[in-house]
C-alpha cells in the first residue's frame, strides 16, 4: 500500500480534448483520476539514474528462465539462468481450474506443453476470445492441477531454438509456489538474492471466469515472506487496473509493462481511450508512477528503429521515466538475429546468433536500470563488463 501522490498532467504529446474524455472515463470505470500538479511533486523531477533502486548496477532478470537454453517456464530454465548469472527470474503466471497459479506463457498450453498427445485430454480442446482474440487450444482454466502435472513442457520456438527440443518432455509445469521455493533455495546456495518477477497474464480474463489472480497472488508472496518494497520480487503487468488492485493489497514493486503498440486491455475493455503511447508521454508517467515503482517498455520504445531496421539515438522514455521516479526495465533481448535491430545481427541467417552483447550494451547506455534476457549468460556478461568500464570505477 505504497503511497503515491504523482499526479498525470497534461503534455504537448497529449491530446489534451481525448486525455480530458478519457480521464472522465476512467472515473465512471472505478479508475483513480489524477491529482492536480503541486510545487512539491514537480520537484521530484529527477532523473536518478542506475543505482536509485535496490542495487547499485543494473540488474539482469532471466526471461521465463534461461529460455534460450532450456524450455521456457521450468524449473531446470530457472535454475540454469541462476548459475548463468541472473539476478530475477520469471514466471508468467496462470490459473488452473482449482485456482493453483502455475507458469506458463500464456492460459492456452498446446505450444507449450505436449497436451495434443495426451488423449484423455482431447475433449478439452476449445475456442475461447481472450483480450478479444479467438484462441483454439487447450488452456489451463480447464484443468485441474493434478491433470495439468500430467503434461510435460515441449520448447515453444522448435525452429528458432532445435536444441532446446532435446529436453522436451522432461519437465512439468512448476506452480508459483514451486518457483518462489526454488529462488529461496538457490538464494542460499549461492550467497546471492536470487528474485522473482511474476508476471500476471490476462487478468480481466481470469476476473471474468471467477479465477483472480490477485489475491492468491499477494496470498502467496506473504507466505514467502515477500510483502515489503525491499523483497526481492516485483510483480508485473500490462494491463493498469490490477497492478492499482495490487497497489492496494501489497507493498511489493510494481511494474507497468507497455507494449511496442496498442493499449492496456482492461483499459480497451472499459471503453477508456488510452493508449501505450498516452501513458509514455511525460503526463502519462506521472500517473503511473502514482501505482507502479517501475517501467517496462518494449525494447524499440527506447532505441527505436529506422526505415532499414537499425537503432539509433535513444528516446525520451527512459529519460522521462527517471524523472517521474520510475526505474526502467526492457524487454526483450534474444541472442537470435531476427529479434535484433539489424545493426546488431551478424551474417544472413535469422536463427543465427548476432552480436547479444553489443545490443546490451545499447540499452545500458540508454541509461535502463534492468534488462530482460533469454540468454543470461551473455547479457550478464556484457553488463559486467559495461559496469566494469565506467569511469571511476575500479576493475574487477
């Protein structure tokens, strides 16, 4: 229950006639409507730059794991990202039909799971609208989680990642509490603060099906002793209403994840006339700064790209961010050629691995104070040795 009086004013990048309707909106929706500016929260604006959080170099969180190297979402791809160096780790997170929270990408696990070859389960094949999407699948609301451990975890990406296929069938789908057993586990093993960033997936969905995913959430991380601004443990999501809920029931960090278009969905879905582009804008920050302690921009927001694919000079939004009092966080960084700007890629083939390091090193000089990878090894790596480079600083 973390206070936060920043208040969303309006900026030239704003239209201001849209952002006055949609204020209104979101007051008839139950949204909190922003405070008038006062001198002393202008004066907060800073830019605090890397070490204004918990640590004093930018930090690394392994992507559903070590994703490049083992099947996303186990716990054999949690624990390698922890001997690769990761400071976080991340489970997306879930509902089971008996409201377990369990990891998984997203609720419908046919790319994720080898549950078309479990023929007991065929009947449970449907279609759903999620987020306003129609998806075919098999999805976790619709098994229990004793069913669900029947499964086992298949790579996601088999023609990007082929390797990764031989450990398909190995692992089952771990439930939360499993991956916050397992980051307490290895905190001890190693010496270090090994954390843990779920992510909530789809929670108006999960809202309208009776399966929140708040209260278990929170429930879970005060049983793990992880309910203070200083635990290691952030909760993430791209929608704005439940991350205001959570703001309510826990004193964890909270982080806005803004997508590379489009629009929060519980935003979308209350009629709200907000975009991922109104909350980037100076205004927009300050009013997620009232609810959230971080920003999670797609990685083009902040270097983003020209007419032939290559990055150049930074945006304002990390600069932005910092001064609204928000820590930066970016997502994605992948080792393989076609999730790269073309400044960073290396030979023709998109499967290939380009110059990961190189990237990384653009981002933190971009001044963003965490970085998602699905390769730790070598985003930790590069992030070593870019702290290592700083001026002042003495070699390691």
């Amino acid at each position: 229950m973390t206070s936060r009086t920043l208040p969303l004013r309006r900026s030239r990048r704003l239209r201001p006639a849209a952002l006055t309707a949609a204020l209104a909106t979101c007051l008839a929706a139950g949204l909190p409507a922003p405070a008038p500016a006062t001198a002393t929260d202008r004066d907060r604006d800073r830019a605090p730059g890397h070490g204004h959080g918990r640590h004093a170099e930018p930090e690394v969180i392994a992507h559903r794991g070590a994703s490049g190297y083992r099947p996303e979402h186990t716990l054999a791809a949690y624990e390698l990202a922890v001997a690769q160096g990761a400071d976080m780790i991340e489970p997306d997170v879930v509902a089971t039909k008996d409201g377990v929270l369990v990891a998984r990408h997203e609720n419908e696990i046919s790319g994720t799971t080898d549950v078309a070859d479990h023929p007991e389960l065929a009947d449970r094949r449907t279609t759903k609208v999620v987020d306003g999407r129609v998806v075919t699948g098999w999805f976790t609301e619709d098994l229990t989680l004793a069913e669900l451990r029947t499964l086992r975890a298949v790579e996601r990406l088999p023609q990007v990642r082929p390797g990764n296929t031989a450990y398909d069938g190995r692992y089952p789908v771990p439930t939360l509490e499993e991956v916050l057993d397992l980051a307490a586990a290895l905190s001890a093993e190693t010496g270090r603060e090994i954390g843990v960033a779920p992510e909530t997936k789809h929670p108006t969905y999960f809202d309208s099906i009776g399966l929140s995913l708040e209260e278990p959430l929170v429930e879970l991380l005060d049983a793990h002793g992880l309910d203070d601004e200083r635990d290691p443990v952030v909760v993430q999501s791209f929608e704005v209403g439940n991350l205001q809920e959570l703001d309510d029931l826990t004193d964890v960090r909270l982080v806005q994840l803004v997508d590379a278009a489009g629009a929060p969905y519980d935003l979308v879905a209350a009629g709200v006339d907000v975009t991922y582009d109104d909350l980037l804008t100076r205004g927009g920050l300050r009013w997620v700064a009232r609810y959230a302690d971080q920003l999670a921009p797609h990685k083009d927001r902040v270097l983003p790209r020209d007419a032939a694919g290559a990055t150049g000079r930074p945006s304002a939004v990390v600069r932005d961010a910092h001064r609204a009092g928000l820590e930066v966080v970016v997502w994605t960084l992948r080792a393989e050629n076609q999730f790269m700007a073309t400044n960073f890629r290396v030979g023709t083939d998109p499967d290939a691995p380009g110059d990961l390091a190189a990237e990384a090193t653009a981002f933190l000089d971009a001044g963003v104070d965490v970085l998602f990878a699905d390769h730790p090894d070598v985003v930790v790596a590069a992030r070593d040795a870019w702290v290592d480079a700083r001026p002042g600083r003495p070699r390691r």
